[in-house]
C-alpha cells in the first residue's frame, strides 16, 4: 500500500503542475504574447507499455511589466511484467523565471524543480531536486548576457533529505570581433552546497569563424567542461567522489576550388577522463579521441561526385588495470550521381572501412583483430511520365574479420550480404500505386570450418513483394488497399559444394483495407482493418509447425487542426490475436497527440 501512495502522489502533482500551468496561460493571454508559445501532450499504449509525455513553454508580460518565462516537461510509462505487477517510471521538470527588466538589467525569481519515481528497478527509488533563488541579469541577448544567480534548494536521494545552497553563473558573448575571426563564447558554472556534499559543474565553449576570402571559411569550435560530484552509496554508508572533465576540439576548413569544386576538411580531438571512487567498483579513464574527415564535392552539369577519405583513432586507458585498448579505423568513400536526362538517373556508392582493434600483451588477452568492409550499392531510377517512375537498386556488403592470436583465430569469418530491389510508383491526380519487390540474401562462412565436427557456417535468405493502391471515391473519401508477403528460411552453408540445409523457414503475409475522409468538418480520418498471419516450421529433424499466429486488428486514425493553433492525432486499435499453440489473447492498443501553439 505504501508503495501506491506514493504513485497516487506523484500522479497528483502531475495533474497539479498542468492545472498551474493552465492557469498561467489564461492569466497571461490577457496581454497577448510575442514568443512561440507551445503546449504538447501525447500519450500511447502497446500491448504491456503505457506512455505519458507532456512539453510545455510559456514567455509573457503581465499588465504590471513583471515578464515570465515556463518551460515544463513530464514523462510517466509503465510496464506490465508477467508477475503481475505495474511498475511505474515518472520523471518531471520544470524552470520558471519571473522577473522585472531595468533597461539593460533584469532582476527576478527563478524556480528549478526536478523528481524522479522509478519503480521498474529493484524495489522504489525516488530522487528529487528542487531550488528557489534570485537571478540577475545583464546584457542585450543578441550580443552578450552575463546572469549570476543564487538560491536554496532540497535534494532527495532514495531515503536521504539534505538542504543546501545553489550558486551559479550563466553568461555569453555573441559575434564578437578578434582579429579575422568572429567569436561566441558560451560560459555555465554551477555550485551546489550541502550539508556533506559539494558539487561544482564548468563549462565552456569558443566558437570562432572566419571568411578570408571568397575561396576559402574557417570554424574552431573549441569545448572544455569539467563536473564534479559527490553522491552517497546505495547503503548510504560511504560518500563517493565522481570527476568527469571532457575536453574537444573541432576545426572545419572549406576550400572554394571553382565554382563547381569544394574541398572540405573535418578535424575532431576529444579527451574525456573519469575518476570514480565508488567502492563496488572503482573506475579511472582516460579515453582520447583523433579524427578526421578530408572530402572533396564537385557538381557540374549532369554530375556530382563525393570523394571522402576519413581516419577515425581512439585510445582507452584505464589506470591500473591491463586493459587498455586503441582502435583505429580508416575509410575511403565514393558518391557518384549521373542524370542522363529528364527521364533517366544513376546513383553510385562505393566505401572500404579498414578497423584494427589493438590490446596490450596478456596471457588472457587474444581479442585483437582486424576488420575489413566493402560496400556498394547501385540505383537506376527511370521516369516513363510524370505519373510513373521504376527504380532498381543492388546492394552487397562484405565483411571479413581476422583475429590475430591463434586462440581466437577460429573464429575469422567472411559475412556477405546481397540485396536486389525493383520498385514502380503511379501517381496520378488522387490516385495512387507502389508496387515492391526486394530479394535478401546473408551469408556468413567461417574460415577454418573443416576444423570442427559440427558446421558453423549459416545462411539466412528473405524475399519481400508487397503492393499498395489508393483509389478516390466521392469529392474528399479514397479506398486503400496494402499486402505484403515474406518468405524466408534459415540454415547450415556448405561452402565448398554451395550448398544449403534449412532448419527453419517462415512465410508471414499482412493485408490492410481502409477508408479515408480528408477535411471532413475540420477532421482527417482513416478507418480500417489489417490481417496478419505468420507460420514458422522447424525442419530438423523432422518438419512441423512451431508457430503459427493470426491476428485481426480494426483501427481507426484521427487528424483534427481546426486552427492553425491547434493540432490534434489520435489512434486506436483492437487486436485479436489467435495462435494454435497459445491461448487466444486480445489487447488494445492507441496514441494521443495534442498540440497547442498560443
């Protein structure tokens, strides 16, 4: 009972929280708004999921001069589990600021509130933060802001209350002059003062941007943030000291080579370190990050072209411990796009990816390996008319995986991974016709097969043909119609003879009849039914049905917007399900989306 107390309280303050916030937006639409005003609420149920997401935003001035600003968000989902029992999820956060403007100034309350209850973990946790203080700011927003605030606050961590200070700085300069660049600079710092523990969280960001002529732009973007905190063990028995600092880097050259040439170069440099003391299990990192992108754009006439050559290095390195790694990747890329004429387009796609994964030497150690990957893909697009259009595209990726030490080298293996789709769209006035086709085949071989008994090697092959027509009826209503049909199957590859031994396959189709109403008294409908029916066997040793589903689902989808203020998207579902082995079983499932711009 204890328990769904404290559910029904957390239910309470949502539905307090929208109450306040209704209030205020009636209050505030007295004196008409200047901001985009937003107020969003969806929910959503599956099977065994219930969902809540609320987002609201709210910036105003009353008759008094007092100006305003209300940002809340909420989410709260379920999850019913086999046992029996409804575990919820809810978390909720608002900011709030009400202040008084003095010319450049502005000096004012700010409210900060945050709660979390989660009962889809081991037992209730509950964490909340809420904080109340003063707020001053200084600066015209579009060129520089500089706000220090300061404030008490409550934290609540599982069964542990402490009261504390909140102190803070907040402040940026926009568009600011050095040199030949143009600099922004976003600076927050945060300090939180409690009874035991003390938190501190800096960061800052320069954004420097340069034009040095018409051929050649220049963006550094340089990153620097450092959070300490201090939190109590799951016992609250000992005090552990969290220390994360994150340093980057990130350069952005575009070169004008002709009016048809572009060549670009990406540079990215990221440092993190984590020094965590907590004594289940106690972490020190350091992870560095080195890439970059080289590209190179030429478009003229009936061409593009995209050449890419990217690097990508990354080095882990854990204090005390043997178990640092680096990896290192490197990628050629090539985009071709060739339009013949008005009625004829082919795009080309072509990458290698190269990936070695390096650790040090250790008796228990053998993971290092090296990757290869190549990847292709073509597309033919033909236009008969402005109403019918076809398109064929092949597809493949090749995968080959080498482990370096003898003891993993059993597993090297090639993947290889083929697709052929075809596909005829009509579009005519209201009518409409897409008619897919798309064969799928996954091959993975292992290298060293005839050193073991039983096959490893696998083959797993789909085919997929699906159609959808879309007639008109009267002035404003059209019939739909949609099927689709999956074949598939799954078994031991035997490379040397190409051949196969399938030991399972299945067949699924899915059918969709609906009737849709545009713009019936403000409305958007779709009513209909959809039949889905799956059948999978098992062929070893024998053949027999292990599966064998049918479902039977009416729906119905709503799209109401009034006003151009107001939005509103609802769907609902009834499934009955049937399956030969199970006991039949029947769910509902359903959206709500309301939007309201004010």
């Amino acid at each position: 009972m204890r328990n769904k107390t404290i559910l029904l309280t957390d239910r309470g303050r949502f539905i307090l929280w929208l109450l306040l916030l209704s209030a205020c937006t009636v209050l505030a639409q007295t004196t008409g708004t200047v901001n985009p005003n937003k107020w969003d609420l969806s929910f959503s149920k599956q099977n065994i999921t219930w969902d809540w997401r609320g987002r609201y935003f709210y910036a105003d001035e009353t008759r008094d001069g007092i100006r305003f600003r209300i940002r809340d968000n909420f989410t709260s989902n379920l999850i019913k589990s086999g046992e029996g029992r409804q575990p919820w999820r809810d978390e909720h956060k608002l900011n709030a600021f009400f202040y008084q403007p003095f010319g450049k100034s502005a000096l004012g309350l700010y409210a900060d509130s945050w709660f979390l209850s989660d009962q889809q973990s081991r037992g209730t946790s509950r964490y909340s933060n809420h904080a109340l203080g003063a707020r001053w700011e200084y600066g015209k927003r579009k060129e520089y802001l500089l706000a220090p605030y300061a404030g008490y606050q409550r934290s609540e961590y599982l069964s542990r209350i402490e009261w504390g200070w909140d102190v803070g700085l907040r402040g940026n300069v926009n568009n600011y002059r050095l040199g030949d660049y143009r600099a922004d600079v976003n600076v927050e710092s945060n300090y939180d003062f409690y009874q035991q523990r003390r938190n501190a969280a800096n960061e800052i960001d320069v954004h420097l941007k340069a034009n040095f002529s018409a051929f050649a732009r220049d963006s550094l973007v340089l990153m620097f943030g450092s959070d300490k905190k201090q939190y109590f063990s799951p016992d609250n028995d000992f005090l552990v000291d969290l220390q994360i600092e994150n340093r980057g880097l990130f350069n952005k050259l575009n070169y004008l080579l002709s009016r048809n040439q572009i060549l670009e170069l990406n540079t990215l440099l990221t440092r993190r370190r984590i020094d965590d003391n907590s004594p289940a299990a106690r972490n020190q990192r350091k992870v560095d990050k080195f890439e970059n992108r080289l590209n190179y754009y030429f478009t003229g006439g009936k061409t593009g072209l995209m050449l890419g050559l990217h690097t990508f290095q990354e080095n882990q390195d854990n204090l005390g411990v043997r178990t640092d790694s680096k990896a290192r990747q490197t990628a050629l890329l090539a985009n071709l796009n060739f339009r013949f004429d008005q009625q004829n387009d082919l795009s080309i796609q072509l990458s290698y990816v190269k990936f070695q994964y390096d650790t040090p030497d250790s008796i228990t150690n053998n993971d290092d390996r090296d990757e290869q990957r190549f990847l292709g893909s073509i597309n033919y697009t033909r236009r008969f008319s402005p109403a019918f259009k076809t398109s064929i595209e092949a597809y493949a990726n090749f995968y080959h995986q080498i482990y370096i030490f003898k003891e993993q080298s059993a597993n090297n293996n090639w993947n290889r991974i083929l697709r052929l789709k075809a596909e005829a769209q009509y579009n005519y006035q209201r009518w409409r016709n897409n008619l897919q086709t798309e064969v799928l085949a996954n091959y993975t071989v292992y290298d060293f097969e005839a050193q073991f008994t039983n096959t490893r090697s696998f083959i797993f092959r789909k085919y997929i043909v699906s159609d959808s027509l879309e007639i008109p009826l009267l002035n404003r209503t059209a019939l739909g119609l949609f099927a689709r049909a999956e074949l598939e199957d799954k078994g031991s590859f035997f490379k040397k003879e190409f051949l196969q031994r399938i030991f399972q396959s299945t067949e699924s189709f899915f059918y969709d009849a609906y009737l849709s109403l545009d713009k019936i008294y403000y409305f958007n409908a779709d009513g209909g039914v959809s039949v889905y029916m799956r059948r999978d066997w098992q062929h070893v040793p024998r053949k027999k049905i292990i599966r064998d589903i049918r479902t039977i689902t009416p729906y119905i989808r709503l799209k109401y917007r009034m006003t151009r203020n107001l939005r509103f998207h609802a769907y609902a579902a009834i499934t009955y399900q049937e399956n030969k082995l199970q006991p039949q079983a029947d769910y509902i499932t359903g959206r709500i989306n309301m939007m309201y711009t004010f």
